[in-house]
C-alpha cells in the first residue's frame, strides 16, 4: 500500500499514519478509524455573495489557529453579508456551482 495518512496535531506539526500492509482496510476506514476528531471548524463552512450573483465558499484550514467568526472576519470582503453553515449544506456535486444563490 502506498497510501498514507496526513493530519494536523494540536502541537503545530503533521502526523503520518502508515497503514500495514494486509491490514485489509480501506483508507478512509483507517483514517476515520484512527485520525482525531480535528473539531467543529473542519465541518462549517463560510459562504458570501459574489458580486457576479454566486456563492463564495471558503474552507477553513483545521491548523490556522483561529475560529470560524475569526476566519470569516478577516477573509469575507467588507460590507458582504455571510453566513456559517454546516459542510453537509454545502452541495457534493460542484457541476452547476455557477448556478448556486445566496440568500438571507
């Protein structure tokens, strides 16, 4: 298996999580198997209006060290309204993205 896995730590670093070989396992089943819970601010999202009339989605980074209402304080434009919702409101299939709208 040439796979590997990769994820922030509290302390700042990276740790590896190299699956043995025959285990048997799917990746993803090890990783959420054994990876941590890297918090809340890894399942929220933060959506805007575009000036073009779409949906702006930024997506956090679990090791940037700020919360959410932080993240959306410094990168949403000034004056544009926002709001923080949950990943799973966000649509899987990105084909028609240039067709989401926000609203209030």
């Amino acid at each position: 298996m040439n796979q590997q896995i990769i994820y922030p730590t509290d302390e700042g670093g990276d740790a590896v999580i190299v699956p043995a070989p025959g285990r048997g396992l799917p990746i993803g089943e090890i990783a959420a198997k054994d990876v941590p819970d890297l918090g809340a601010i890894m399942n929220q999202r933060i959506i805007y209006p575009t000036t073009e009339g779409g949906v702006a989605v930024i997506v956090p980074a679990s090791e940037c060290g700020l919360t959410i209402e932080q993240i959306a304080a410094k990168d949403v434009p000034e004056g544009k309204p926002y709001k923080i919702v949950d990943v799973a409101d966000i649509p899987k299939d990105r084909t028609f993205r240039n067709a989401w709208e926000y609203t209030e």
